[in-house]
C-alpha cells in the first residue's frame, strides 16, 4: 500500500498546539498562577433553556417506541433546513430551495470535504492571515505545492494587514477556489457590501468558487456588512457558505451546522451524492437543538449570550485603544486583532502577555506571514476576567 | 474552476433510491396495503433507560455555567476512548493504546474519509456482494477506473456465493486496500479465526492495508467468530477496524462510533492529523449515550434489544428453511440473505414480494453481480411484523 504522501508535506508545527506547549510550561514554573485564557476561539456561556429543552425531548424520544427514530436524511432533516430558509436567508431576500441547504455536524468538517468536489490541479487563494485548516485541506489533497520559506508554492496569499485596512487585494493570478472568511477569524475585520461585490465579479469572470465561512455572521452590526454572501449580485453562480451554530448558538460540543451549494454554482448535485456516500446526517439531538435557536425564545437566549460576548469586544476595544494599543475587530466579531507594541514580534509579544500579565492569546504569525506582529484576542471570557486582564495589561 | 470529474462517473442508479421508488410506485396503487418494510437496515427499539439519562445528563451540564462544555478533542473524548479499550479490546486480550481509538459521528463518516490516508494510484479489493459505499468512494476518489459491464475495471471483486460457501477467494492481483466487512452486510456471514487468518498473513505479505468494518460484531455468537480483527496474530500491523453503536446501541439517529488506527500501521499519525484537520470532534452528548452503553444496565439494555432482533432472525430462518428456502446468515447477523426459488433474478423476486405479500426486501443485485438471485431481509421489525412477514411468504 502507498499512502498518500502529502500527509508528509504537512509541517509537525501545529499552532494550538505550540500555545498549548508554552502554556504547560508556564504552568508548571507557576503552579499558583491565576491563567486568563484568551488564545482558543471557544464560547463560555450555557445554553439558553429553551434549546436545553428542546434537546431534553429529542433525547426523550429515542426512549419510546412510538416516537423512536432512526437514519434521518444525509442532508439533513427537512425541520431543520426549512427553519435555516425561513430564519437565516428569507428575512435578507434570500430564496433558497430546500435541496440547496445540507446540515452537517458544523463548520470544520465541510470546509474540509468541500474540497473533494474540485480537481487536484486546481488552483487554491487564501488570505493572509487565515484560518490553517482551509490551507491544511489542500496540502492533504495535493494542490499546495512545496513549503518554500513558509508559504506553499502553488497557493497564492492574500495580505490582510492594518496598510490595506484588512481588505484583501483581488487575486493576481486566476485561483479556482478561494476562501473568504468573513467577518474574519483571525482578524476581525468585515467587507462592505460593494467590497465583497468585487469579489462575487472577479469569481464570476474568472469563473472561479468562493468557499464563504461565515461562523461569525451573528456578531455583525454595521448595516453595511452583509449577512450572507448571497445578498450580493451573482453570489449564487459562484459561492458555497458555510455557516455553524458553534459560536452563533454555543454549539461547539453539540456539533451542528450547515452548508449552502446553490443549483446555480453547478456544483449541488455532487456535493449531495459527496454527503450521501460519505456521511450518515447530523445527531438528531443536535438539529433539535439548532432548530429551537429559531424560536422567539431560543433567538432571545442566544442573543443575550452574544451580546455578553460582544460587551466584552467593546470593553477591550475600548480599553485598550485608551492604553495607545492599535486593535482591529471586536466591533463585527468576538475577536481583536492587537498589533504589537514597539514591533515586537508575535511570539515575543505572546510571551511577554504570558508572563507578566498571565494572559494567553493566539500569536498572529501562527495565522500566517502577513500576522506577524499581531495577536488576536478573545471575547469569550466573562466580563470579570475580562476587566482583569483589562487591569493587567494596563499594569504591564 | 474544475470539478473531479469522478464525479460524473458515478451511475445515477442508487439502490435504496430505486427501492424507494418502486415503493411509492406500489403504495400509489394499493392505498390499504399494510407494507412490512426489510428493506433498509434500521434499527427500530427505543433506546435502554440508562443511555437515555446518561444522554439527558449531558445536555443539562450544557445548561450551567458550572458543568458547559466547550470544544472536545478531535479525537473523541478520554472517558469514551478508555470505556472503548477496557470493555471491546481488553476482555479479548488486545492491548491498545489510547492514540490508536478515535471517536467518530458513526461508521459512515471514517469508512468514507479513510480513503484519503492513501495514494491515488493503489489498488482496491472489495467483495462480491458489497456494501456500495466502499466502492462509490474510491470512485470519487480516483481508483475505480471505468465502470464496465457493470463493474470497475480497477477495482477486484471476490465473489462471496453459496458456491464458495460465502468465504471469499484471496485476491489474484496484489490490491493495496482491501474492505472486509465481518458479520458480512449484506449476506449474514463470518469467517472463522482461521479463515481470517490467511487474510491478514495475505495483507502483512503484500503490505496491503485491511479496513475491517465489523459494525455488526455484538450479533457474533458463534464462539470460532472473532469479535475483533486485532484477535488474529499480526492483524495490528496491517488493519484499521470500524465500529459503529448504531446497530450495537441503537445509535442510528444519535450518531457515534469509533475506528482503531494501531500504531503498527504506520497510518496512525496521518488519520490523527486528517481528524484534527478536517473533523471538529463527536458531539459530547452522543459520546456519554455511548459512554453508557458499557455500565452494567447499559450492556444489559442493549443485548436485550439485540436478543430481540436475534430472535426474529432465527424465527425468518427456521420458517424459511422449512418452507423450502435456501437461506445464509441470521445466526451472527440481522440479515437473511435468501436465495430466490426458481432462479429467479433479484429484482423479480423482489416485485413478487412486493406485490404478493406486500413485504419490502433488498434486492441482492444491488450490492453487486454476486448478490443476483438474493435478497435481503433484515430482522429489524417487531416479533409480530415479522411472524406475520413469514405468514404471507408461506401463502405466497
């Protein structure tokens, strides 16, 4: 047997892990060390009632024979994908036939398989910064090249840096598929609407996909930021959203999200037989769950939990603005994306958060070349933990 | 953009879509038939009270503070991960290590995605007839060649008949992967120790690599049955095994299960690295249901519904055989795999079920050449279903 020998190419080097590393050994040197974690993206806060309750029944179900169920749709309950038409896309003027949505047990896994659907000599754009997993995906699949001083050779970046006020620059070669991430982990920067219209137009003319992740719509305020890609002109013909209730509804271990593939992008009808092959549907506890998020309860319980989230953004955008800090995000989004002070460099900033204020965040080089001299902070610490790394910082 | 024209080598013709048609087609026509449905493979008794609670609990710790849950391992959680070695492996004596299990949303999802571990070029052995999901992603995935006279001319096929007593022929070419599904979907069947044995001496010898998918194993009670690959000499060093709690717990519609990668393989690093690129981890409430499979009231609830279906599958082949049916399988297996009478072709027994005694089976055919002149009936319906099933095949 050969294996797949790109696996090879995929650097040792795992961000998370390497904080995880740094933190262990902190830890050790300061067994009574009070640690505010900020570096991983995971939400705090309990579920609201309502959705608890709602999974409580479908839990109940399975108990009696009358209302036991078995293998539910590879796509994904009907209750589900009409509550996602009805809730997230009909209010913004969105029509979506119901076969265009498909539920999945979140985000990760179909940014991931997304990528079966296209030829492995297609070529691939990201940002700079980015999430690793939309690049790692295609290292896997073939389609990245080499690992020449830190980039891959056949993936073209796209720098997001605080000079271009975190709008990419449109391609400069003509990628097949491009990954968007907005508003943006790590960043936390948004497109307008006219921005991302240059988008949709270049994708068209150049006829390529854009693979839209948009985990953290539900943070968005400005009016100008739009919810769905689909609310731009042309979107249909050539974008995939992939949204997630992990941060939206505080899902991250109850495991539900979905994927839009519009008849129109060409692409529908293999991502189907993709999902019929290779999966078996979402937990029907946890699209039980996703549905009573659509409630009037369920959307009152998930807001004020995101509103917490949000207060605490606009503590440190706030505060740390006060302090002389350039941040970026936390307005759109749960996360601030600090430039170092005095140009240090992520992992030298990282380090000095660490141990004179006790507070971990994510380096931005981990993210990418184009994130070196940033770190990206996170919202999802209770508003105590965040005012007392507020005051730590200021003591720094 | 291109897509992976695999794509479009897949025939449109899906087996349980064309069962499902001629279905509606007969309830169209007969409004009052009372149909008796063997067809798919569902599980139908509620879950034991034990897994219920143990589910219930999980989702009001994600209702407090105190008890929520954020993200989980990739892997699947440690308190699964050692219930998993110390009551399926232990017992048998095989040691494994905890790196070497994965959790996984169900058997579905990690006999689709293993496939990336290796190599577009290697060879696929499958048998003969097969679960069409083995075949299917090897043909998105480039190593099917062309679907000729009904079968890919890449792919070796091992017919399992009557004939050979349904113990599969070694392979002639030297295949890379090879997929053996033991208690055998769709024929009811098993290999002794013995007869695994020379496939997995077959395997170390040619390095080829085994996926063992043995979601049927607590149907085994045949004591010359292994209940694990890893109980044949060698076997860790050649063989990713598949397990699934959906048809051991009733799982189906909860979604869990779990794949062995063993360290020997030299694949455990890669699969590790594919999950946490592409995966985000098992729900956590999926994970304490089948955390609870393996508490004493656990074990006992599910083997009570096990014995259940065991009886309707002994009753279908009691009353089949002296009725004058040749019939395999039902005895480590919730599946019959009957010969039709009269050499009759499987879709022509199949609409003679349909239309004389109003039962729904699987068509042998379906599952591959060597499944014509079979079909498959599955011992999922209740005591009274299924001596009513054998009641009109008598009249027939």
């Amino acid at each position: 047997m050969n294996i797949n020998t790109n696996f090879n190419k995929l650097p040792d080097y795992y961000l998370f892990t390497e904080i995880n590393n740094r933190k262990k050994t902190f830890e050790q040197a300061h067994p009574d060390a009070r640690l505010i974690k900020l570096g991983v993206g995971d939400v705090t806060l309990p579920l609201p009632r309502t959705i608890v309750d709602a999974m409580h029944q479908a839990v109940e179900e399975l108990a009696h024979i009358e209302t036991f169920r078995g293998y539910g749709l590879e796509q994904g309950s009907r209750f589900l994908r009409h509550a996602v038409i009805d809730n997230d896309y009909k209010p913004l003027g969105i029509n979506l036939d119901i076969d265009e949505v498909f539920i999945s047990d979140g985000a990760g896994s179909d940014l991931g398989n997304l990528s079966e659907l296209f030829s492995t000599n297609n070529r691939v754009a990201v940002l700079d910064p980015v999430y690793p997993a939309y690049i790692d995906t295609n290292v896997i699949a073939g389609r990245a090249g080499e690992w020449i001083n830190g980039r891959w050779s056949e993936i073209e970046y796209l720098p997001c840096t605080a000079e271009n006020n975190f709008v990419p620059p449109l391609p400069k070669s003509k990628p097949d598929i491009i990954y968007l991430c907005f508003p943006n982990n790590p960043t936390g920067t948004t497109l307008s609407r006219s921005q991302l219209q240059d988008w949709v137009n270049f994708a068209i003319q150049n006829h390529s996909i854009i693979i839209f992740d948009s985990a953290y719509e539900i943070f968005i305020q400005d009016p100008d930021v739009p919810h769905s890609i689909y609310e731009i002109w042309g979107a249909d013909q050539c974008a995939i959203e992939v949204r997630s209730y992990s941060k939206t509804a505080g899902f991250t271990s109850v495991r539900c999200g979905y994927t839009i593939v519009p008849k129109a992008t060409g692409l529908n009808q293999m991502w189907q037989r993709r999902q019929c092959t290779k999966y078996n549907g979402t937990s029907y506890i946890s699209q039980r769950g996703a549905q009573a998020t659509y409630t009037p309860q369920g959307k009152a319980g998930i807001m004020h939990n995101i509103n917490y989230y949000k207060h605490n953004a606009s503590l440190f955008l706030d505060s740390l603005r006060s302090m002389g800090y350039q941040v970026y995000g936390g307005v759109n989004s749960p996360y601030l994306w600090l430039r170092t002070p005095d140009n240090l460099d992520s992992w030298t900033f990282f380090d000095l958060l660490l141990n004179k204020c006790q507070i971990l965040c994510a380096p931005g080089v981990g993210f990418g070349k184009c994130g070196e001299g940033y770190v990206r902070l996170s919202a999802f610490a209770s508003h105590e933990t965040t005012q007392e790394a507020i005051n730590r910082i200021k003591q720094m």
